[in-house]
C-alpha cells in the first residue's frame, strides 16, 4: 500500500501534542524523526492509518522506515524551498498579530508551532480544513504578516477618527496630527531607523566639506 508522507498542520499539531517538541526544533533524533512521520501518516486523509504507536514501531515502520523518511526528507527539502529567511527578512515575531503594539519577542523554547493554528483561522480568516489539512506551513507567514498588517491599519485608523473627534477640543499647537496623540511601536522603530539613516548622510556631508574628520575606527 502506499501512504502520503506530507507534514500538514494537522500533522504537526499531533507530533507537538506527543512529544510537547516543536516541530520547528527537530533534529536528528531518531526517536522524533519516527513520531513525526508516525503523525504524517495518521493526518493524511489518504491514508486510513489507524495504528497506534507501539503498533507502528513493532510491526510497521521496521519494513518500510527508510521508505518513508525518504518522503520527508523530499517533502521537507521541497517546502523549505519557501520558506522565507526570517532573519534576512526581518518579519516581526508571530505574537505580532494578538498584539502589534508588543515588540517583546517570544521564547522560542516555549512556543509550539501548532499555535499558529488558531491565529490562521481567526485573524486571517482561513478555512480550518485548508489550514489543517491544505495548506504548507511555510504560508503561515505570508498569512499571519498580513494580518499583522491589516490589524495596525485598523489601529491607524481608529486613532485618526480619534485625532478627528478631539480636534476641536484640544490645543492644535501640541497635537498637530494623530502621531501626537500617541505613537505605536513600529512608528516608534521606523522613525529611530531614518534618524539613524540622516545622521550618518549628514556626517558624511561635513566630512566631505571638511568640517569633521573621518573616524575609521567608528566606521569600521
């Protein structure tokens, strides 16, 4: 009989739910490597495998082992082909979307991967059955940055008719514009970002007119 070997998002909650393991932290364990194509084959709504671990390991997985890991590490190599580098792209951390005013990042260790599901479904508004069963899990990012990103332009807008409502009220020498009625952390993060950039445009200006010398060991 052949059987799929796919890590859906179903299968990736029930190798976290057995092991309490992300599945983003597995190595060369063989242990983990078998639970995971173990929760491969059972998620896989082609498959009809209905055994139980130690079934699996007693009479199964001896014969056909090398077979499956095969497949996985193919699906595997496959998928991450997409997967967007985290650091290069500088995509901000998934607990974002509850909260974009939180720039505090998570501890990876603590975190289970299953627990974008729900964030799938409800602020991305996903179909359960895509998600669980359809859908790669290196699209959860793609997914979960636009939400992040339709959640603040929600928050930007609240605060405008915010700024709106108030603006007969308050003194509009202060309050110029919704900025100043409070600033939002990425706000915050853009704004430091391009007065860093204009600093080192402006200091490089006067030591190209010779008004400041040029430190090397700073710029180096």
């Amino acid at each position: 009989m052949i059987y799929n070997i796919r890590p859906n998002f179903y299968a990736i909650r029930l190798f976290e739910r057995m092991t309490n393991t992300s599945f983003l932290d597995v190595n060369d364990d063989p242990i983990l490597i078998t639970k995971v194509l173990y929760c491969c084959l059972i998620a896989h709504p082609e498959n009809n495998f209905r055994m139980t671990y130690e079934e699996a390991i007693a009479s199964f997985f001896p014969k056909y082992i090398d077979h499956f890991v095969k497949k996985f590490t193919e699906e595997m190599l496959f998928v991450n082909q997409f997967k967007a580098d985290r650091e290069a792209s500088n995509q901000p951390d998934d607990s974002s979307i509850e909260n974009p005013e939180n720039s505090s990042p998570r501890k990876e260790e603590t975190i289970l991967f299953s627990s974008v599901i729900p964030i799938l479904i409800r602020d991305c508004g996903l179909d359960p059955k895509y998600v669980l069963y359809e859908m790669d899990y290196s699209d959860c990012e793609f997914y979960i940055q636009s939400a992040v990103d339709k959640k603040r332009e929600d928050m930007e807008e609240q605060r405008f008719w915010t700024y709106l409502m108030m603006a007969p009220h308050i003194d509009g020498k202060k309050i110029k514009g919704p900025q100043d009625l409070f600033e939002f952390s990425w706000e915050v993060g853009e704004k430091k970002t391009k007065a860093e950039e204009k600093l080192k445009v402006d200091r490089k200006r006067l030591i190209e007119l010779g008004i400041i010398k040029e430190n090397k060991e700073e710029d180096s």
